[in-house]
C-alpha cells in the first residue's frame, strides 16, 4: 500500500451559484520518502490540496495517510493527527510573538502535552543553524532565520509527512535556496516525505516528481531523472531559459551540505 493516496478528491467552497469547485477529482499515490513539488497558477487549488492532505479541513473522496482515513476521523482524531503526523511549512512563518524559537519549536510537542528530548532540540537547533539563536524572539530574527525556527517546529514531533505551502516565497533566491537545501536534507535524515508547493521551476526540479494543478484538476504528474551528479536530464520545463536556472539550482543543491557547513552531524 502506498504511504499516501488520494482517490476521488474533491473540495467545493460554497454553494449555488457562488459554489467555487476548487479540487476535482484528483487521485495520486505518494511513496514514503518521495518528494513531491505542486505547482500550478494562483487559484488552481495547490494550497487546498494541502489542507485536505493535512487534515486541517474535510473533503470529497478518500484521502489515506499509512493508516488512517483523513475525512473519515473525528474533529479530536484529525486535530492529534495533524499534530502527530503532519508538520506543517508556510510562506507566512506564523510564529508566536512572545515565545522564543526554542518556544516556537516545541509548540507541537507541548501541545501533546509532552516535553521535546533535549538530544532532538539540540540535534535539530544545529541543523538549523539557530542554537545561539534559541533565546531570541521572532522579530530579532531575519526572514531566513524565521523559516528555519518553521521547519523546525514543522520537524518537532517527527512528523512522517512534510507539507509545506511556498516556503520560500517571502525569502530572497539565496536565502530561498538554503532553506530548500535545508529541508531536503532534514527530510532525508529523518526519512520523511515532502509535498511541497512552489511557483519556482528551479526549486520545483529539485523534487522527485512534479504534480501540475490546473483549475482545480491534475494537469500533469512527471518524475524528475537527476543524474548521480544531480544535474537534471529530462523535465517538461517549458523553456531552455527554465532549464538553465533549473541546473543551476541542482548545482545549488547537490552543494557541500549545508548540514555540514552549519557544523550538523551526518549531512
Ligand atoms: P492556490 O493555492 O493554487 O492559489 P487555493 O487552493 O488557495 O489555490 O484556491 C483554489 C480556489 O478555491 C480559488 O478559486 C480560491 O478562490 C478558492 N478558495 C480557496 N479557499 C477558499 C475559501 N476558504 N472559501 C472560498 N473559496 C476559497
Ligand atoms: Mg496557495
């Protein structure tokens, strides 16, 4: 069985005549570890898409996550499913004002009512470049460190499933790229799986596979072919301008690590 699947998804907002059918019967599976790039004109349902393969809001058809039936679970399921399972990545930060990022990173584990293991915090503060950060408040932050406390609360609670809506769409392409890297390389340490929104193509090549949305339907779904070296082979990128930033951009990412370069163990 696949690790995620999608059959028959729908998801209208609305009703009558400003009924607005935002997903239309959309069906794919995901492997474990995959990663998947969604792109797609604004509208076309990129971001719905991933609420509803999030659990934060209820369609039609069947959407499966190992497991679990994501609309068929009760509010109370959906809402520990969500934190349990899914880590969750915005354009907007939505981070807490008042809390520190060390705060802002355990939010999902204390909302279990948990506490975060020191090792992880430490493990993952590093990672991210921001253990001498860890005392400070989002507004002394920079855009760039920002989304990293993001992943770092999205990676809290060792979600199984990444989903992240433009990550990099508030960041300039330097900062843009390094949180890209940085999350590739988080989700292959912790074996996890990436669905991740974009409107970059260089970033949208950096996937496994590329998922295109087009009012609401799936208008295409190919596998990215990266050479050993990671330069990209074959992609159905519209213009060789697209296909040069493309390259550029697995030059980028099949870089020394940033991992390492933040002085994190096993890059
Ligand atoms: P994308 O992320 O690709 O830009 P969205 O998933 O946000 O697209 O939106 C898909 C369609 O659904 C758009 O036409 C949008 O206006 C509509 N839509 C999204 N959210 C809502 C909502 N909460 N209420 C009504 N319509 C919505
Ligand atoms: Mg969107």
């Amino acid at each position: 069985m696949a690790f995620l699947t999608l059959s028959h998804v729908g998801k209208t907002y609305g009703k009558g005549d400003t009924a607005v059918h935002a997903l239309q019967d959309v069906n794919f599976t995901v492997e474990k570890g995959e990663f998947v790039a969604i792109v797609g004109a604004s509208g076309s349902g990129k971001s719905t898409l991933l609420h509803l393969i999030g659990g934060a809001d209820r369609g039609d058809g069947d959407i499966t996550l190992e497991d679990d039936n994501i609309f068929s679970m009760k509010d109370k399921e959906q809402a520990v499913f969500r934190r349990r399972k899914v880590g969750f990545v915005f354009q907007e930060y939505n981070l807490i004002p008042i809390l520190t990022v060390e705060e802002n990173i355990e939010i999902p584990v204390r909302l279990d009512g948990k506490k975060m293991q020191q090792e992880y915090l430490e493990k993952l503060l590093n990672i991210l470049g921001l253990t001498d950060r860890r005392g400070h408040l989002p507004e002394q932050l920079s855009g760039g460190q920002k989304q990293r406390v993001a992943i770092g609360r999205a990676l809290a609670n060792h979600p199984s499933l990444i989903l992240a809506d433009e990550p990099t769409g508030n960041l300039d392409k330097q900062n843009g790229m390094e949180i890209m890297t940085l999350l590739m390389q988080s989700v292959k340490q912790f074996s996890q799986t990436l669905l991740l929104v974009t409107h970059d193509p260089v970033i949208a090549g950096m996937a496994d596979r590329i998922i295109t949305l087009s009012d609401g339907k799936i208008q295409s779904d190919v596998k990215v072919k990266h050479t050993l070296s990671g330069q990209v082979l074959a992609h159905d990128m519209p213009d060789s301008d697209d296909m040069s930033r493309l390259s550029e951009g697995m030059e980028l990412s099949s870089d020394q690590s940033v991992l390492s370069r933040k002085g994190g163990k096993n890059g």
